[in-house]
C-alpha cells in the first residue's frame, strides 16, 4: 500500500459517496488508475464495504449501552446460540470478545432504558449468561468510523 492508496481510503473514510474522479483529482491520478486502485483495495478486502453513517438521535436510539457479558459456558454449542441470538438483536450493533475478567463486550443502541430492558430480556431467554453488567452511555466524546491509515 502506497501514499496514493492511503489517499484514496481518507477520501473513502470522509465520504463514501465520491466520486471516483473527484477523488482522483484530490490524490493526484487521473480518474482510471484511481478507479483500478479502488477496485484492487475492495479486492484485496482493505475495504470490506461501503455505508452511509446514520444519527442515532434523530432515528430514536440515542441511547447507548455498553454491555459486559461473563459466562461460565466456554464451548463451541454454547458459542453458536449466542452468536445467534446476538445477530438475531438489531439493536446489538457491536460484539467483541474480550481477554480479562470480561468475556464479551456488547454495544446496544436503544430508544430508552425500558427498550434495553426488552432487549435483555430477549437476549437471556434465547442463551444462559452468568452475569451481565451494563453501562448507559452519559455522552459521546468521540466516535469515529475512520480507521488512522499511518500504520498502513
């Protein structure tokens, strides 16, 4: 990956919608070489996918809760049902497993704290969990979808 690459992905990171020869003109390339550059890092799978970033407040889920999951299940069988009830939750947006005392950490997004009871309670009657601790989101100080390309 070139200078050229990384100023194509900035430009993506900004704004998904530009156009390939608005682009190309930003990073220094005509438009073709921008546009077999773009196709060879969507091939490559550098960029996994393009979307539009949405406002939480004005769709009436402005609330964020970071959910701490512990269990005392560690087997694929177990694994496999949570995963599922998991992606079978919209309102779960993000779902990391974790080293520490932690096992996976969830990012739910909610209209009000009774919409995150409701989506609790979907969640530990499709899967056993031993404990679960959640944290309401007071406010957002930073929230990025860019990725810093300077490592790349």
């Amino acid at each position: 990956m070139d200078n050229f690459d990384k100023k194509i992905l900035q430009c993506l990171q900004t704004d998904a919608t530009m156009a390939v020869a608005d682009i190309a003109a930003l990073v220094g390339l005509s438009t073709t070489p921008c546009w077999r550059r773009i196709r060879a890092l969507e091939e490559a799978g550098v960029i996994d996918r393009r979307v539009a970033v949405l406002n939480a407040e004005k769709l009436g889920v402005g609330i964020s809760v970071f959910v701490a999951v512990r269990t005392q299940e560690h087997n694929a069988d177990w694994f496999a049902a949570f995963a599922k009830a998991v992606a079978d939750i919209p309102e779960i947006v993000g779902l990391y497993r974790m080293s520490g005392d932690v096992d996976y950490l969830m990012r739910v997004v909610v209209p009000s704290i009774k919409g995150y009871d409701a989506v609790y309670q979907r969640l530990i009657a499709k899967v056993p969990l031993s404990d679960v601790s959640s944290t309401f989101v007071m406010e957002t100080i930073k929230e990025a979808t860019a990725l810093p390309l300077e490592f790349a």
